[in-house]
C-alpha cells in the first residue's frame, strides 16, 4: 500500500503503531495535506488524531476493518476504506476529501 501510494504521488510519512506516536509526527510535520488513519493503533482508538488533524483542517479518511455502526456518530462522516484496502480507493477518497475542501 505505501508504495502504490507514492507511486501515486504521496509522501509518505508513516506508519505509526500509537496515537502518541501519529500526534508527534502531525506536529513535527507542519505541511501533511491528507491522512489515512486506522480506527484501533495496537489497542488505542485514533479519534484524538482525528482531531487533531480536524482543527488542522487536514482531511483524512479511516483504513479500518470497523463496520460504520463501530464508528462513533461524530465521526461517522468521514470516508472509510474496509481492511483490506484497495490503494486506488484509498486515492480516490483522498482526492475527494481534497474536492470537498
């Protein structure tokens, strides 16, 4: 998946297993124009950098195998690509959350 995305064009500034870890890199990288993030990092729910990213104005959509009833209701409108993800899908509903920018 990393490859087919910067194949795509993206650079890529992760993995990251925690949240800790995903706030950190968000802080130090001041020009991140678009996220993917998986809903569980090795049993931490990821919605603190989903908001994060929100008060950024960052788009993002989740990677997850989290049905939509799983999501809680605030974050129900973002975009989800169920596991396994396709990487064109994945480019597709980045672009598209860059449009609705």
């Amino acid at each position: 998946m990393l490859e087919a995305l910067e194949d795509a064009g993206a650079t890529v500034l992760g993995p990251v297993s925690s949240v800790t870890e995903a706030l950190s890199l968000l802080d130090g990288a001041p020009d991140v124009n678009s996220a993917i993030l998986d809903i569980n990092l090795n049993g931490e729910m990821v919605y603190p950098v989903a908001d994060a990213l929100t008060a950024r104005g960052i788009p993002f959509i989740f990677a997850t195998g989290y049905d939509e009833a799983a999501v809680p209701t605030a974050w129900r409108h973002v975009m989800r690509c169920e596991k396994p993800v396709n990487a064109a899908a994945v480019t597709r509903a980045l672009h598209a959350g860059h449009d609705a920018q």
